[in-house]
C-alpha cells in the first residue's frame, strides 16, 4: 500500500534511510537524521505542497519516496527532483514503481514538468531503476559528490511528465 507519510512514520523513515547515509554510497550525505528532523521534514514537504510517499508491506513502512524543486528560483518551478530510498524487504516487490507513480502522479497534478533522478555513478540498480521505468539519461557529472573519502559521480536522469 503507498500513502502519504504522516508524522508517525518518521522513526520507520529514519530506520530504513540511516544504514543507507552511514554506509552506502547511494546518497553522497553523511548527514543522518533523527526521526524529529524527519517528521520536520515531512511537514515542510506538505507545507509546501510537495508530498512524501510511504509503501507499506505487512503493516510495517517498507520504503519512502518525495521531491521538491530541482534548483532554486522561480525559472526551475516545474522541474522536480526526487529520492526514494527502500528497505531490503520492499526490493523487487514493485514498490519502487509504485512510490514513483505516486511521487509522479502528485508533481504533475500540482503543475509539474519534469522530473530530475541524480543517482550515484555507483547505483547501477539505480540507474536501471530508473531506465526501465522511463528516464532517461542525461548527463555525468565526474567527481561530483565525496563520501568515504573517495570521489563520486553523479548521473542524471530525466522525464517528462
């Protein structure tokens, strides 16, 4: 099931997105974030009238997905980015094509163009994620992001909504 988080899902949302920051190279932050920052994080999402997505497995949140504007100011106000991050147990369930025709479906009814994926050069589930369902690819930035103490690269994908 996929709906829209709510502040109670924060410590599930912090349990499944904390190993991927402390020990993966799928985002390029180090920076974890407490369930409180997450639930902030949520309310700003839907403050702003963005959304964050939660699929549910068994009752227990399972992944999580959202966006938000790809740059700042006014010129980019249509061109979306967005993360989605899943637990062990939801891969290759369908949940991340479904977290994403949610993400999607919301950006394009609340007037959105275009959405941006920047996944790690590393990602390649990621970026094949992404290809199979209708993003293309865009571009590499070499040596973009830094974490463990080595260089990144960042790929960018895009579609059209």
């Amino acid at each position: 099931m996929i709906r829209p988080a709510t502040a109670a899902d924060a410590v599930a949302v912090h349990t499944i997105w904390t190993p991927v920051i402390r020990d993966t190279t799928v985002t390029f932050s180090t920076l974890e974030r407490s369930a409180g920052d997450i639930a902030d994080w949520i309310a700003d999402r839907q403050a702003r009238g963005r959304e964050v997505f939660v699929a549910e497995a068994e009752g227990t949140v399972a992944g999580f997905a959202s966006y938000d504007q790809f740059r700042a100011g006014n010129g980019y106000a249509q061109a979306m980015e967005h993360s989605i991050v899943l637990g062990p147990q939801a891969r290759g369930r369908g949940m991340g094509r479904a977290l994403m025709q949610a993400v999607e479906d919301h950006a394009r009814a609340a007037g959105a163009h275009t959405m941006v994926a920047g996944i790690s050069g590393e990602n390649a589930a990621g970026i094949a994620f992404h290809a199979a369902i209708g993003y293309d690819h865009c571009g590499r930035l070499p040596q973009s992001g830094r974490k463990f103490g080595r260089w990144l690269d960042l790929v960018l994908m895009q579609k059209i909504l």
